[in-house]
C-alpha cells in the first residue's frame, strides 16, 4: 500500500496528460467556431445574392408591370440574376401574389425565397452533416392613379 501512495503523489507526466486533453478541445472547438463561421458567410453572401435580386425587381418595375404575365415575368428576373451569381434554379422559389388589380391601380406583394446547403465538417461530430441555410426577401409593390392602361 506504501508503494501506491508514492506514485500517486508522484507529478512527473501529469502535464503531458492535461496538455493532451486542452489541445483536443481547444481543437474541438475551433473546428466547430470554423464550422459555424463558413454558415454565417454563406448565408451572408445568400442574403448579398438576395438583394441583388430585389434590386433587379426595382430596375425593370416597368417591363414587370407592363407584362401580360407579371408573375411569370418577375420569376424570370429573379432567376436570371440568380444564376449570375452562381445560385441554381432549384435553389430559388419566387411567389406573386396579386391584392388589387383593377384598372387604374395595381398591387401585388412579392416574396424570393432562397436554399442552400452548407456540408459540415467539425458538426459532423455532433450529427449534423448539412444545414439548410434560407434566406426570404419581402416586398410589395404599388402603382395607381393612372389613367385606364391595364385591363382586370
């Protein structure tokens, strides 16, 4: 019994095993700040693509309310811009949807919703291997007082 107690209290290694335990999780955790850190820029850079897109809506208002087909004419604006910045058309969904529409004044309010899949690789280990990143821009658009140019 004498012999255990002299080494136990014997110190000579202890450090190599505390060092070996932080530097596993000091590791752990920079992988999963590198983990969470690539999802906020992509979803940063989805939210970028987004506006792009709302911006486009802006420019060419007029060829999207002038359209025999509005809401086909916006999704095809939205995608087009889209893929110019490297999005695939599954990863875009646009909705138009028409509140009045008479003949002086139409009003419409307009939702893209953009997908992504970000792949893990340190989340892997706590059973996420993808996470689906959304991003959703609401607008609407008003035009009235017009003289008759649409028809209902």
């Amino acid at each position: 019994m004498i012999k255990i107690r002299k080494y136990i209290k014997r110190e000579t290694g202890n450090i190599l095993i505390i060092f070996a335990m932080t530097f596993t999780a000091l590791v752990g955790f920079l992988g999963i700040a590198t983990d969470v850190g690539l999802m906020y820029a992509q979803k940063t850079r989805l939210l970028e693509i987004a506006n792009l897109m709302r911006d486009a809506r802006f420019q060419q208002i007029e060829i999207i309310w002038n359209s025999t087909t509005p809401a086909a004419t916006f999704d095809s604006i939205v995608r087009e811009y889209g893929l110019k910045n490297g999005l695939n058309t599954s990863q875009i969904t646009t909705q138009y949807v028409v509140k009045t529409n008479t003949t002086t004044t139409r009003e419409v309010d307009v939702y893209i919703y953009i997908t992504s899949t970000y792949n893990c690789s340190a989340l892997k280990l706590f059973g996420y291997n993808n996470v689906t990143l959304k991003e959703t821009i609401k607008g609407y658009a008003i035009k009235s007082k017009s003289p008759k140019v649409w028809k209902p």
